[in-house]
C-alpha cells in the first residue's frame, strides 16, 4: 500500500505512519519541515495555508492509494488538498470528530445521528465542530461517498500527546502528596489509544470500509478510577518513578482523595480543562463525550489495549523526552493550579 500522510510527524498522524511502517507500507509525508518525521519515510514539503502550499504535491506525479488527513482549522485546506488529489489517489481517509454532532448529542448517539448545520467546504476557521464537518464535507465532495472514509474520533490518549492530558495527570501524580481526584471513581469513560486509532484506521482502509465511524473505545473500557490508579502506579511518587522535567519535587507518594462531582464544580473548577478528561456524570458533556455508540467499529475490527498499558507507555515515552510534553499552539493549556486543587482538599 502507498500511503500520503499529510501531516505525520507529530500525534495521531506519527501514530499512523509507524503503524503503516511496521505493516511495510510505502509512505510519503507532506509536512511544513517544523518536526522530524519517522524513519524510513519520503518527505515531501509545504505549507497547506500558503497560497502556493500544495506546490510539491502538484509538482510530481505520484499516485497513493489512500491520503489520510487529520487537519481541523479551515475546511478550506482539506478542500484544496482533496481537490488535488482526487485523480491522484484511491481513496481519502480523514480523522475527523464526533464533536461535529449537533449539540447536544443524545447518550448513545451513533453515525447516523444529526451532525451540526452551516458548515462548508469552502469555509475559513470558524469554531472546532464546524471546521470538521466542514473537512468531512470536503472530502466528500471530491471523492464521493465510495471513495472516503471519515474517522470520528472522541478523546485520543497515548505517546505523542500534544493536548497534555495524560501527561499533565503523570505529570501531577509525580509531584506527589494529595491529589484531588474528581469522582465518582466507577464513572466510565471513552477514550482511544493514538496507536489503536492508527491500526483500525489502516485496517479499515485495507478492507475498503467507507462512510463515518464513531472510532473510540465503548463507554466503561476504563473508569476514572483506573486510569488515575494507572497513574499512580507508573509516576506516583519516588516509589514509582521521578518527577518530570520542571516538576516541583516529589511530595511523597501520590494520594488520590476522591472527591464528589458537586465539591468540584461549587469550587469553581471547570471540567475537562482544568481537571483534563473528567466530566460530570448526567451532563450533557458526559453523554458527548463518554457515551458514544461505537458498535460498528467494534464490528469492523477495532480493539483497545488496557488503560495500564497506555498509561505506562505514555510516561515512558514523557520520561524519554525529558519529562516535557509537547503542546501544540493552537489548544488551551490543561490542568488544576495547586494552590486551588489544596484549597479544596482544606490544605
């Protein structure tokens, strides 16, 4: 298989061109130079928002099987892309959201449930759920239907995190001492490892799959308890590991104090942001974000690795970097200032 990554070196898009280099796929990546790709790859490059970006690609005449694309600012950008590409490779394969349902989306939505209005291909950037739908249509429009795949996924978790979500949880639980962990501890929570996400994703494109796929675990693949106990164990403390790179020192090993949703949300603290992945059970963003309807492409192949692993492959990959998690620019900075997590917690 011959496969255009565009984009590739960071995140989802690293994730996908290990996992189509260990299946022994030729790949060539079209990024702007800014980071260093995997080995073992062509490059090829440009800026897709410069008036003349898509100079290298429309300078050869290579053909690919599939393009995958994980762009989400200006629809705009996936449309050029698309549009070159169209009599140029098989089929488009772009990672796109389930935030482009309409809010807010019913527990248990699915594929066919009603996605958000006014988005369009030819659109600058507007907002998240919109640019997507707009990147969806994009590639709809110059692929067909037949021809695409649109990969809807929820929370992404693993190496390569550029968010800080996981890395600012290792992060925390290395700092030791109290740690507000926000309940109930059983909620179940939806997520996809990066890697999981990467070989469903070339799975489906050599099975032909087309059309949209909710691609995150089912609800309760782990539970907020298990992913900060998973913390714990790898980062915890000096029994576990050593603080990252920048971290206060250690303050003993981490603690969870679970703390009920309602003490959380009276202090001010806003879900999600400042405690990364929690929400609160029976809010609407619980239901979007956690209760999904994943049966097709649990159908269709995809299966999740256990949170300990992603947890502990994470921190090791953190602990390989120097402790720092890239961020990228153009997403809020997560996590719980201390001096409002101890007050909380009466210290």
């Amino acid at each position: 298989m011959r496969l255009l990554m565009l984009g590739g070196t960071e995140f989802v898009g690293r994730a996908v061109v290990e996992a189509a280099l260990a299946r022994g796929w030729d790949v060539t990546v079209f990024h702007r130079g800014r980071h260093e790709p995997p080995a073992g790859v062509r490059s090829l490059y440009g800026d897709r928002t410069a008036p003349d970006g898509l100079a290298a690609l429309a300078g050869t005449e290579e053909e690919w099987d599939v393009v995958v694309d994980t762009w989400s600012a200006a629809p705009r950008v996936v449309r050029d892309s698309a549009r070159l590409l169209a009599d140029r490779a098989r089929r488009y394969m772009y990672v796109s959201s389930c935030s482009v349902y309409a809010w807010p989306p019913a527990a248990g939505y699915d594929e066919d449930s009603p996605v958000v209005e006014d988005a369009s291909a030819d659109a600058e950037q507007t907002d998240y759920a919109r640019d997507k739908r707009g990147g969806e249509l994009a590639v709809l429009e110059a692929f067909g239907a037949e021809r695409a795949l649109l990969v809807r996924a929820g929370l992404i978790l693993g190496p390569y995190e550029n968010i800080g979500r996981l890395p600012w949880w290792l992060d925390r639980m290395a700092r030791g001492g109290p740690v507000l962990a926000p309940g109930p501890r059983e909620l179940p929570l939806q997520y996809v490892d990066v890697r999981d996400l990467a070989e469903w994703t070339l799975g489906a494109v050599e099975a032909g799959a087309e059309g949209a796929y909710n691609v995150i675990s089912p609800s309760g693949h782990a539970t907020m308890g298990a992913l900060l106990d998973a913390c714990v164990q790898v980062a915890g403390g000096p029994a576990a590991g050593s603080p990252a790179a920048g971290s206060p020192a250690a303050e003993g090993p981490a603690e969870l104090r679970w703390t009920d949703p309602e003490v959380v949300l009276a202090a001010g603290i806003e879900p999600w942001i400042q405690l990364p992945v929690w929400v609160p059970p029976g809010s609407e963003s619980y239901d979007a974000m956690h209760r999904a309807d994943v049966s097709r492409a649990v159908r269709d192949g995809l299966r999740c690795r256990p949170v300990a692993e992603t947890v502990a492959d994470t921190w090791s990959w953190l602990q390989g970097i120097g402790g720092t998690a890239p961020q990228r620019p153009d997403r809020p900075v997560v996590g719980l200032d201390p001096s409002v997590e101890a007050k909380v917690l009466g210290g």
